[in-house]
C-alpha cells in the first residue's frame, strides 16, 4: 500500500457517519485526504487542491456525482473518478462509460469493494507518471512540464494545438473521440470540423513527422508507424 501514500484523494459523501467512517480508512491510505458533504463543496475543493483522485457518491444535495463529473471531465481527463451509489441503474452505468468514470460501486464501500478500485486508480496514475513519452529517438512528451520537446528543444505549440497533441499521447492505445476533442481542447467553444482540421493541418507542420491518424466518422488516434 506504499505506492498509495505519493497520492491525494477527495471523498464527497452527504451522510456524515458514513463519509467520517470512510475518512478514517482513506487516511491511512493516502497522503491527503479531502472531504466534501455535497458536490458543490467537492467542485470546490477539485478546483483548489486538484486531488490525483475522487470518490464521489452519486445523489447528494446541491449537485449530484455524475454533474461533478460531468464539470470535471470537461477540461480534465486525468483525474481519477470513482462513483458510489445505493442502488444500481443502467442508466447510471452508461453515464460512467461516457464520462470515463474509473469505477463504479454499489454501497456499501467496504474493503472488499474499495480497495481494487483505488489500486486500479493508483496503477494507472503511475503509468501515465512515465517521465517522458518518446514518438521517436528526438520527439517526446514530457510529463512534468506537460510539452513536447524536439531534440530536447520545447516545441512551440499554440494551446489548441499542444491539448490536442497532448489527448492523443495520453490516449495513445485508442481512438479519441471527436466530442472528447471539443471538450478537452475547445472547452467552452463551439468546435467545427474546419475549425479542426485547421489546427491539425497547422500541427502537422510543426511535429517532424505525421502521427495523426483520422479514423473516418469516429476522430482521431495516435500513429507512430512512420
């Protein structure tokens, strides 16, 4: 359990004797801890600790777990979510597809059903922690400073073209979607397919060979076949 002590979670649970119960078990576990009785409060907190991971509860005054998620995944798509209801609904369950949830438990959380989803969590924060992503010998991605070096010289990127870049590196072994593309790069922004395929003409310029590959109708994915 070491590997969890590099890392800081936010616990959002409306029921007191529950979420002070949980505390103590997330403590021990993590480097820090920060709690929320509603999602307002856990926005809130997101926004002024941004936690490595969150566990939310569904239905909660205020704002509701998955309209937290919803909020969060619009420009992040790191952060690690994991939800917890009393009471599971299929509706639900494609709600945790589509926003990328980590998990999904029924309550009550106990160890039996906390602890795989945490570790699964944890080991794919420390997957993504590889220090740098290498395209070829001299074109990488540095995770600590978040840019893309060419023979170790940053490369200058506008911000849509660097989020871009960077949803695609960070999704490498999947196709990203043309609605997760709008969401991450053009945030609040209406996003057209001209308007994209300006900044990825523009980007194809400035990278040392083409990586980005368009899967018709679906959006794009990374291509390190030269």
């Amino acid at each position: 359990m070491e590997k969890f002590k590099k890392y800081n979670i936010l616990y959002i649970e409306d029921d007191e004797g529950v979420r002070t119960t949980n505390s103590r078990f997330l403590t021990r576990m993590f480097n820090e801890l920060y709690e929320a009785k509603d999602g307002e409060e856990g926005l809130t907190l997101y926004k002024k600790y941004s936690p490595d991971i969150i566990l939310t509860d569904i239905n909660m005054p205020k704002m509701d777990g998955l309209t937290l998620s919803k909020k969060i995944r619009k420009n992040d798509l790191t952060t690690k979510i994991i939800v917890s209801t009393a009471f599971s609904d299929k509706n639900y369950l494609l709600d945790a597809i589509e926003l990328r949830l980590e998990k999904y438990i029924i309550k009550p959380l106990t160890s039996r059903n906390l602890i795989p989803a945490l570790t699964k969590a944890v080991d794919d924060l420390e997957k993504e922690k590889e220090a740098k992503i290498y395209l070829d010998e001299t074109f990488y991605f540095d995770n600590y400073s978040s840019l893309f070096y060419l023979e170790d010289k940053i490369l200058d990127l506008n911000k849509k073209e660097l989020l871009f870049l960077k949803l695609l590196i960070t999704n490498k072994n999947r196709v990203v979607s043309y609605e997760e593309i709008e969401q991450y790069v053009w945030e609040e922004e209406y996003m057209s397919l001209n308007s994209l395929r300006t900044t990825i003409g523009f980007l194809r310029k400035k990278i040392p060979f083409n990586c980005i590959k368009n899967i018709s109708n679906m959006g794009y994915k990374l291509n390190l076949e030269k």
